[in-house]
C-alpha cells in the first residue's frame, strides 16, 4: 500500500524521537522526552493492536519483592544490589503514582500476604531472616516491613502463619495503559498501533527505520520492547510468558489485598469480585521462554487446582477468562538502560517488575539524551 502525501508528511518526516513499543516504558519515554523537548516530533510504534507485551496483561501488584524472593535474589546480588534494586521499584511506584494519581488507578493499599504449603520448610528460613531483610530494608522504609500474622481467609493447605508486607498494594491496570496512553496523546506524541519494526540501520545524523508498513528516518531511536527487545537488539533479554486466569464475580468474596505463593512463582488477588490467579512459569522454564501468546495445559491445569485446593476449596467459581503476557528477564535482575550506539537507546529487561520500575525506567531512558 502507497501512504500519501499527507500520511507521510504529517507522520514520517521530521521525525525527532521514535520509540519501538507502547508499554509502560515507551509511554513514560514519550513523557519525560516531551518534558526535555516540548517542541520534538516524537512517534511511538506499537505492534499490537494494544500495548500488549506485559503492560495490559500483567495482574496489577503494586510491589517490589516478597521476603522469600528478596531471600532468593541475595544468592545471586549482593545487599547492596538487592537495596538498589527495592529502592528502584518504591521510587518508580512512586514515579507512576505522581504521573497519574493514586484514584486514576484505583491503588488501594491493602498489604500483601506471602503464603507457605504445609511441608514447605521455607517458612522456617524466612522466619529466621525476617529481622534481618527488615534491617536491611530499613534505610528505604524507615519502618517495618515485613511481619507475620495468621491465616484469617480460610484458605487451606497452607501453614497458618503467613508473611505481611505492609507496603504492598494493587492498581488497576487497564486504568493505568488508558492513563498513560491519554497522557501522552494529549502531549502531541503520535501512536501507530499494528506496526511491527522489521530493522534499523544508522546513519551519520539519523536512523532509517524499517516497518512492515513504511520506511522512514528519525534523529533518534528508543527501543522499549522488553520481552521482544532481543528480536531487534543484540542484548541478552530472555522473553519470559507469564499465564493468568480469571473467574467470574464470586459472590460474599473476602479475599482482599495481594498474594504470594511459592517464591512468588504464583500470585492472585480479588478484582471485581473475582479471583485473579497467574503463574506457574516454574513448572516449564524452557517452555515458557517465548513469546508466543498462549497458554499451556500443564500451568492452567496447576493455577485451577490451586483454587480448588487454597485459595477457593469451599466455594464453586467457574473460570471467566484466561490470557498470557511476555516480560523480559536476565540472569541478574538489573535493568538494561543504556545508549547502544550515537543514535539509538533502550530500556528493557524489567523482570516481571513492569509497574514498579517501567516509569523509572522509561524516564531514565529518555534522559540519556539530556
């Protein structure tokens, strides 16, 4: 198909800024590169018809870390890797927060609860380390963070004590894309939805861009693909599908605030009077790094069991929905932010951490132009 003059002139020339990808990094780029240069041309591509990788999949936890997962973590980073890394994710929920108000994603601060099958002897380490990751956490806080309650929500299977962060919160996630998005569009930024960049290649001042749709030059280039960044860069980010399910309005639903099962390998909370319940990425490392979108019998299988046996082994629910979503991770949880060449930048690898660190992230990454 042949654009017109006007397509290409009102889109494609002069293009300052263009951005690969419409998550929550890519539109909190846009926003910080429009605090910077309020008079750049900057266009955003998108190669769904939403910003489907993780950013309007993921099940909306507002956190930064369970205590058996911060447990985890200091086996491969040090303390001090593991204090930038809580401190990185407070201060980009704060980030997001500040961007688009706490009632314009319905974030409710409710606490997180961290859970532990009967015969799971993890319970007894993080019990033995808990002051220990509180001291450690104290500097960011200045509270405590983690203490331990008992089980008030008749779930079953499970040790009667449980872990609870006080920090912990949930958002609306599709209330936060339709925030971002509306911001960004009312700051002038283009979005082109269902254009998948094929490749770029460098010039002396510019970067000629390759779509399925149109070729065209932009000064600069921002790759916030996450989960597919390595499909167009040379960066070790190992797609990683995450599988949710969800059930229909359950009627007397107790349930409130954020759960973790599992090292956080499993995580549900109640939205709408439903039980929404993902993970299980565990079960087939291999299998779930890509990024296909689907879901696998093994995992839906595992996530249904689990309300049958845990979560709802009293009450009959019906599964309403079920969908995945493609994060970006690494050996190490650091994020990827940096220039890769004069020209072209990116921002990826958030692992599973998207809306805790994707507007920090994607502010960090527009100013590496500043």
């Amino acid at each position: 198909m042949n654009l017109s003059y006007w397509e290409i002139k009102s889109w494609f020339t002069n293009v300052d800024f263009t951005i690969v990808g419409s998550g929550i990094v890519g539109l909190s780029c846009a926003l910080r590169l429009k605090e910077q240069f309020p008079k750049a041309k900057i266009v955003i591509l998108e190669k769904g018809m939403l910003p489907q990788g993780a950013s309007t999949k993921n099940a909306g936890f507002a956190c930064f870390g369970s205590l058996s997962e911060l447990l985890d973590d200091l086996k491969t980073h040090s303390e001090d890797q593991v204090i930038q890394l809580v401190e990185k994710r407070v201060k980009g929920l704060q980030l997001l927060r500040d961007t688009l108000g706490d009632a314009a994603i319905n974030y409710q601060n409710n606490g997180g609860y961290e859970l532990f099958l009967k015969d799971d002897m993890l319970f007894e380490t993080c019990l033995s380390k808990r002051v220990d990751i509180n001291n450690l956490l104290q500097p960011i806080f200045r509270k405590e963070v983690f203490s331990v309650k008992s089980n008030h929500f008749h779930f079953k299977n499970i040790k009667e004590q449980y872990v609870f962060n006080q920090f912990e919160a949930q958002i609306d996630t599709g209330a936060m894309m339709e925030g971002l998005l509306l911001k960004v569009q009312t700051a002038g930024v283009k979005i082109l939805n269902n254009i998948t960049v094929e490749g770029f290649s460098e010039a002396s001042n510019s970067v000629k861009i390759k779509t399925n749709a149109v070729e065209f030059s932009s000064s600069k280039l921002f790759i916030a693909t996450n989960g597919f960044a390595s499909q167009l860069i040379a960066e070790i980010v190992k797609p990683a599908r995450a599988q949710v399910l969800i059930t229909k309005p359950i009627k007397n639903l107790l349930i409130k605030g954020t759960f973790h099962l599992d090292k956080g390998y499993y995580y549900f909370r109640n939205i709408d009077d439903r039980i929404l319940l993902g993970g299980g990425r565990n079960l087939d490392f291999k299998g779930e790094e890509t990024t296909e979108f689907a879901e696998t019998e093994i995992i839906q299988n595992k996530l249904e069991h689990l309300l049958k046996t845990i979560i709802l082994p009293e009450t009959s629910f019906e599964i309403e929905q079920r969908w995945s979503g493609i994060m970006g991770v690494g050996k190490q949880k650091n994020t990827i932010v940096k220039p890769l060449s004069n020209h072209v930048y990116c921002g990826v690898k958030l692992g599973g951490m998207g809306i805790a660190i994707g507007s920090l992230v994607g502010k960090e990454l527009a100013e590496l132009i500043a």
